[in-house]
C-alpha cells in the first residue's frame, strides 16, 4: 500500500531533550516537506526536500533540523524542543515528475507535546 | 509572500445541499492549488488537484475551479452528505507551500 509514516504518533516530551519524528514513504516520491498545525494559525511548512540532500528552509523553521540522506526519509529533529513546539506535525511527500504536478500525499501526523 | 484565505471559517448546511467553499491567493503566479479534508485528528485526504493551465477539475460530487487572474477557487461539493462533514482546506505551491486555515463544514441529517 502506498503510504507515508510517521512515527512516533504521540509523544510527550520535556524541555530540552533532542527529539527525532521520523518520516518514510514507499511511493519513490522525490518531493518530502514537514508542517505543522496549529489552532487558528492553520497549517505551516518548516522544511521541504526536493530531493536527497537537498533540503531548504519553509516558513517557520526556527528550532528545527532536518536531513535527507535517502530517498524514502526525512527525519524531523528537534535539538532544544521548548512548549512553543508544542504542536501536531505532519510530513508529506509528492512526486516532481512532469505529470504529478507536486500532489502531495501526507501521512497520519504525530502529536508533540513539550512540557 | 503568498497568503492563502479561507472563508467562510465554518458553516453547517442540512443534507442535500449544494454548497460552495472559496479559497483565495494574493500571489496569483501559483504552479498549482490542491484541496484537501481533514477530518478530526486525522491527517490530510488529497481531493483535487488543480494545475495552473487549468479551469477546473471534478471528481464524483467534487468540482473543483480556478481562477488565477482573480486569486480565486472555488470547491462545490453536490448534494452534500453527512460524511462530507470535514473540514476543507486549500494549498498553493511548489516547493514552498503555503494552506488557507480552512473551512469546517457540517452537513446535518
């Protein structure tokens, strides 16, 4: 089945303590981009991949990094996690190719919480 | 730099009915706009996609519009059914991608 995962699905953490989200997909997509989702600010890029080791900065990736050393993954880290990061985050992924036109695909988010 | 406007923030129809969500863009030079659901605390369902060279696109009761001169679309959804209670959210661009806050919508038996 083709799929994007994210793992964990929820996780409480505390401040400070590096955190990793991490993200696959089995679809050889070579777009993969990170958002989160917030209450009445909607959903936001923080970093997308076009592909491996390319990766560029969205809208809000403050406190974030992010790396693509294969096709399939984008793992999402957190070195300093504080309660502003609190927050439901989802990882998608679309294909570039000529007739894809970037539909993206997402996967079933994870929910942080930073004591 | 793009921003993406959903209104209405809510609305509630009784079954059956035709209804109209609008999205617009201040950038109007988008590669394409996706419309997506999302319903409570689960991820985002691709609907439609639209690609910048066209009008408009459909799927089953879906149709999708788009007007790129005006920083408009538009989704109608046909004879609306309750497990089209969701809330639709709109996204424009490439490689940055920018979502409208979206429309919850409730369809009431």
């Amino acid at each position: 089945e083709a799929q994007v995962t994210q793992n964990p699905r929820y996780l409480i953490t505390v401040t400070g303590k590096k955190l990793t989200v991490t993200c696959s997909q089995n679809m050889n997509h070579e777009y993969m981009s990170w958002y989160r989702q917030d209450p009445g600010l909607g959903l936001r890029q923080i970093y997308y991949s076009m592909n491996v080791e390319v990766t560029d900065k969205g809208d809000v990736p403050e406190g974030y990094k992010v790396s693509r050393k294969e096709k399939r993954n984008f793992p999402l880290i957190l070195e300093s996690p504080s309660p502003n990061q609190t927050s439901l985050y989802f990882c998608a992924s679309s294909s570039t190719g000529r007739d894809s036109y970037n539909e993206q695909f997402f996967g079933p988010g994870t929910r942080l919480t930073v004591l | 730099k793009q921003e993406v406007t959903q209104i209405p923030a809510a609305l509630s129809v009784p079954e059956g009915e035709n209804l109209v969500l609008n999205c617009s863009f201040t950038d109007s030079a988008i590669y394409n706009l996706q419309w997506f659901r999302q319903d409570p605390g689960k991820g985002l369902t691709s609907l439609l996609l639209i690609q910048s060279s066209q009008r408009e696109q459909t799927s089953g009761r879906l149709n999708a519009s788009l007007d790129k001169s005006s920083g408009r679309s538009t989704l109608y959804i046909a004879a609306s059914q309750p497990g089209d209670s969701a809330t639709y959210l709109c996204a424009v661009g490439y490689q940055k991608v920018t979502f409208g806050t979206g429309t919850k919508l409730q369809v009431i038996p």
